[in-house]
C-alpha cells in the first residue's frame, strides 16, 4: 500500500486526507488536537487506512521519532503533503530528510501562503537529496463581481488534489495578480 504524510491535515486539508484514503494511501496525519484528529478519522473510510501522528512540528525532536515511527508501521512515505505554519523553521527540512532515508523516490507538495516569494521559499527547501521530488502550491485569492474574497477550504483542497494528480511543479489556487485586489480582511 502507498504511504502518505499529510502535515496540517485535520484543518484545511481534511479533504486531501480522506481523498488519499479513498485513492488507496494510507494516510499519516500530523496534528496536535486529538479532537480533531477523532473527528477526522469518524470521517474517513477506514480508520485502520490511518495513522494519526499527534505532535507539535515545532519540536524537531518528536518530529523525526513520530515520522520514524509510521514509517516503521507503514513502509516508506511516498507522498508528503505539508502546510505549515512559518513559525516552524526546520519542519519541512526534518520531513524532507526523514522521508529520504529509505532511498524511495518521494513526492513533496509544499502548500505557501499567498504573500510568499516561491523563489526564495524554493531555495530555503532545498530537498536534501535526489529521491525527494519538490512541488509547490500557493493558495490565493478569489476576485469575482468586483469583489475578492480568501479561499474556502473546499476550493484548496481540491487545489491541491489537482495539483497531486497532475503533479504540477508549480500551481497557484485562485490568483495572487493583481495583489492589490486582494481581500483586505
Ligand atoms: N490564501 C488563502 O485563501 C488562505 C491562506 C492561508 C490560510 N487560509 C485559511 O485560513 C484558515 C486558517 O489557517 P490555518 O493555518 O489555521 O489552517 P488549518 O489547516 O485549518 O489548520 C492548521 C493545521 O495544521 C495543524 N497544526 C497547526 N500548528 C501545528 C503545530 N505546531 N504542530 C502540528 N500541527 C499543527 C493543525 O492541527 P492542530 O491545531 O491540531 O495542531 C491543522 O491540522 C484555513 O482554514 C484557510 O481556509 C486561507
């Protein structure tokens, strides 16, 4: 069975989890509250399909053992799907190395906030070695009838269930042009 990591994935991400789930992954789930991780798991179509990793991804320590430990019970990740918060400097780079240890090639979908420079988060991600497989999706905005509007959670993931299935390097949800008409609240 392939073996999927979904970082952030009891929040806007749901979908894409229960998705991988439906598409014959078993899905590995980082988060922090178990409430939201029981709910979640009372949504998909089997529970036994998932792994629940309840850790913060701050702690670089816990990070490692809690990927370790599903790969133990699960085999070797070949898809991550990873938002996280920029306040977790060394997450993805823990992630990327971790998931490359077993030589698998393994595919990396990077989900940035609407205001990032891809570039420069690009360069900053540096996938640790050849068997991880780098793509990125930033959310955007919606302008319709002269009004704008942030994303609904729906719209990201399927977004971001697009960009997995057509494994886009580069897909932007919505639109980040013209900046100035974004939302402002
Ligand atoms: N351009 C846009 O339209 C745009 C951009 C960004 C966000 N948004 C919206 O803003 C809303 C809020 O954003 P959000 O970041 O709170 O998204 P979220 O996806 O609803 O929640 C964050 C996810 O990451 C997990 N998480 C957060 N901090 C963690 C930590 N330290 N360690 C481990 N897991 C952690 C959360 O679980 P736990 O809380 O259980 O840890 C949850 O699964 C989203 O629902 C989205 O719709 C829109």
């Amino acid at each position: 069975m392939k073996h999927a990591l979904v970082v952030g994935g009891t929040g806007m991400l749901s979908r894409v989890s229960l998705w991988l789930i439906d598409n014959g992954y078993h899905v590995s789930i980082i988060a922090r509250d178990a409430e939201r991780m029981k709910q979640l798991l009372q949504e998909a179509s089997s529970e036994s399909h998932v792994t629940p990793l309840l850790v913060d991804y701050r702690n670089n320590d816990e990070l490692k053992e809690e990927i370790n430990r599903a790969i133990k019970e699960n085999g070797n990740i070949d898809l991550v799907v990873a938002w996280i918060h920029s306040i977790a400097e060394n997450a993805l780079q823990i992630i990327a190395n971790e998931v490359s240890k077993g030589e698998n090639s393994c595919e990396l979908f990077h989900i940035v906030g609407s205001s990032s420079n891809l570039n420069e988060i690009k360069k900053k991600s540096n996938a640790p070695s050849d068997y991880v497989h780098y793509y990125q999706v930033q959310l955007g905005f919606k302008f319709e009838d002269t009004q704008s509007r942030w994303l609904t959670n729906k719209e990201i993931s399927e977004g971001v269930i697009e960009a997995i299935r057509k494994k886009k390097k580069v897909l932007i949800i919505g639109q980040i042009e013209p900046w100035e008409n974004r939302p402002h609240w």
